[in-house]
C-alpha cells in the first residue's frame, strides 16, 4: 500500500521526472493521449464565455456544471420535500459532505433540519425581539439592531444531529454522514446578555425557544451558556439563512444539533431542568451528567474515495476527510490503508478548532489490490474514536448487520474498495 515515510519522495521523485521530460520534449511519455487532447483544447480556448447578467453581478451563483444538493433523508431530492412537509413531520437533510472543500459548508447547502410545523417562519428582522427573563435581575427585550450593538464574535462550529449514524444500507458518505455541517458563525456571545441582564445565584439552567409554527424549546445547563454559546445573526459572512435560523440562531458548540435553536425569540433562566417538546429522547435527568452528556465524541469519516467513487487506475491519490469533537479541538487523525491493520499519521489542512471540522490528508500509493480504509481520531480531551464493536459492547447490543444506537454513532466508518476501483460502504 505504500508507507507515508517513502510517499512524499516517490511524489517528488515523479514531479522531478515529468520537469526534467519536459525541458527534453519528452512529454509524450508522461502525458496520455486523452490529456494531451485536453491540453490542446486548452490553449486553442474553445470554452463559450458567460453573460454578464445584472442577477450575476449582483449576487453571484456557482457555475452551471456543479450539481452538488442535499436531500433528505430518504435519499431524494430535496424538490420532493414540499409531501412530506405537509403532514408536519421533522426531517433532516443531508448535507452533500462528500463534496465540502475545505472544512466550511457553503450556506446553500449547509446540513439543516426540517421545522416541526408545514411552514418556515418569515421574521421581518425590523419587527424580531429576543426576550431574556426569568432568574435575572434585569430582563431584556433587545431588538436585532440592540444585539448588534454588543461585542460580536466570529467562530468556527459544526452542528450534528444525534441522529447522524451510518449503518450497512448506506451507499454514499452524504447518506452515512450528511447530518453534519460547519460554519463560521457571527454573533454575541450569550454570556455578554447575560452578564447584562444580570444572573441570580440560584441559576442553573436556561430554556431556548424558537418561534416555530409548533413551540419546542431546549433546556441546557447554564454553565454552558456561560462559556461558549453564541447568539447568531450570521453564518459564513452574510446573514444566517431561513432554514438555518433566520435571523436569530442558537449555537451550542459541541452539544447535539437539537439544542441549536433556530428562529430564536426568547431565553428563560431558571433553577430546575424542566422538559421541553425538544428534549424528548434527549433527556439528562441529572445536572452533572447533562453538562457532560450533551457532549458529541470525537468523530472522522474518509470523504475520498468513499462510497460509490471510482479509482480510474493504481497509483498516487490523496485521501482526503473531515474530523471533529464535542470535547474539543481534534490533536490527532490516523488513517489505515489495508483493513486497520497499521495506522497512519494523517495531515492536518489548516488549523484544527475547538468543536469544528478539521480538514485531513493522507498521500496514499494504490497498488490496485482490494483493501479497506479507514480512519480515527482522538480530540484535546484525550478521547479515542471507538470502533463498531466498542460501540455495540457499550450499549450492551449484538454486533451484525442490523446494528444500530439509540444515541449517536460515533464509531470507525470503513470503505471498501474492489480491484477495479469501486468503493463501497464496509460497514459489515
């Protein structure tokens, strides 16, 4: 499979080789036939020239040949969701993780999930307020100009569904990981509102609530919102989208996606747990344990190749994922190229962050044999991603083909890739 130690001098080696049969004219040697009729359609320039519309100048759109959209979880195109939306039924959407760039979502196809009523709230941000009341000794009515006013901070976070589990039915990286995105989020902090408003000692925790059609509301520690909680207005530089919350979200780093109320109009600080329409299936009856137990493990998935890709022949390729954690920054990710056999150090591509996706490389040399990848990562906290067997010995459940969590399913995602290329789920 090719050693990480001897992969950067083969690469290089090769890069020195197609130099030097350049300077001798030698290309040909390099350069299949294909390529080289490509390289020709290049200098001549035949490609047709777009428009200058008004509507493109204006705010600009992606280039007509990338196809990349989300769907909902039944695997079809999120055009079909309009009948499933008309009987009021919470959906998730998968976020097309396969084909992310980097370690942001673009905010048209950012993972979100589906509101619990037919209809998406249409806030005029004018006319929004968000109340701050309860155990405080100031309560607040602030407008969206009010919030503005505040201190603001820009951090990066992804938000995951606790549903965001992959089992063996699942083809693509999108289906078995695609309840997952991250963002740049710009906002208050929520400890800034409620230092203003003033916290009374008794405190101990605070309700979220949206202004869905049909009320849900969250309940979380307030250690919690008095750490790294923001209030948000925006979402990768503009402001954040209808079905992400607009004009006013809650991100909760770290914690599972449900807690990141969206349509956000008022917060609730009060001393007992109290339980909310959303916290059904997400209940942590003890204070200690919830502070904690909102916490999503580490977890990472190969993107590249992955499920119904194709390697066109053996040779250099670069394996490419994403890694992340409620406990905190990712400090290590690890990739195996036959089977978990031996394990590899992958290759951060940018700095990782605390509660956000962090960007791995691995330069792998396919030598056209079938084998399985894989990949796993540890966080700041010294946690280990699991393997599908801990996971199934930790919930005390048989280890087959029908295997499933009740909570989320943060193990070892393997793929499979044949001898002609072809990739498939290895989750057994």
């Amino acid at each position: 499979m090719g050693s990480k130690s001897s992969n950067r001098r083969e690469l290089l080696k090769g890069g020195a080789l197609a130099a030097g049969a350049v300077a001798t004219g030698a290309v040909g040697s390099l350069v299949t036939p294909a390529l080289a009729e490509t390289t020709k359609s290049y200098a001549l320039n035949n490609s047709p020239m777009i428009g200058q519309a008004d509507d493109l100048l204006a705010y600009g759109q992606r280039s007509k040949y990338v196809k990349s959209i989300r769907y909902h979880e039944y695997e079809k195109p999120e055009a079909t969701l309009a009948r499933y939306r008309d009987f009021g039924l919470t959906l998730h959407i998968n976020a097309p993780i396969g084909e992310f760039m980097g370690q942001v979502a673009p905010n048209s196809i950012h993972y979100f999930a589906t509101t619990k009523g037919t209809m998406l709230p249409d806030i005029d941000p004018k006319e929004h307020t968000l109340t701050i009341q309860g155990l405080v000794d100031r309560p607040l009515i602030l407008t969206m100009e009010d919030l503005k006013r505040f201190p603001s901070v820009s951090r990066f976070h992804y938000i995951e569904c606790a549903a965001n589990n992959h089992t063996a039915a699942q083809k693509t990286v999108q289906a078995s990981h695609g309840f997952t995105s991250n963002a740049e989020w710009t906002g208050v902090l929520l400890s800034t509102l409620l230092k203003e408003a003033g916290v009374k000692a008794n405190a101990k925790w605070f309700i979220a609530e949206g202004a869905e059609e049909i009320k849900g509301a969250d309940t979380i520690p307030l250690n919690k919102g008095m750490d790294d909680v923001i209030v948000a207005y925006g979402m990768n530089g503009e402001p954040v989208r209808p079905h992400n919350g607009y004009p006013l979200r809650l991100v909760v780093p770290g914690f599972e996606g449900i807690f990141n109320t969206k349509w956000l109009r008022r917060i609730d600080v009060v001393e007992n747990y109290m339980l909310n329409m959303d916290d059904y299936g997400h209940l942590r009856r003890d204070a200690a344990a919830a502070a904690l137990g909102y916490i999503q493990g580490p977890k990472s998935v190969i993107t590249f190749p992955s499920g119904t890709n194709k390697l066109p022949s053996k040779g250099w390729y670069e394996m490419s994922g994403l890694a992340w954690s409620g406990g905190g920054a990712i400090k290590l990710v690890e990739v195996s190229t036959d089977g978990g056999k031996k394990w590899n150090k992958a290759e951060f591509k940018g700095t990782p962050q605390r509660m956000a996706f962090t960007r791995f490389g691995y330069q792998w040399n396919w030598d056209g044999t079938a084998t399985e990848i894989l990949s796993r990562c540890t966080d700041e906290l010294g946690q280990a991603q699991p393997t599908r067997a801990q996971i199934a010995k930790y919930w005390n459940k048989p280890y087959d083909q029908t295997f499933t969590v009740p909570g989320l399913d943060n193990s070892i995602q393997p793929w499979r890739i044949a001898g002609d290329g072809s990739v498939i789920n290895g989750v057994a």
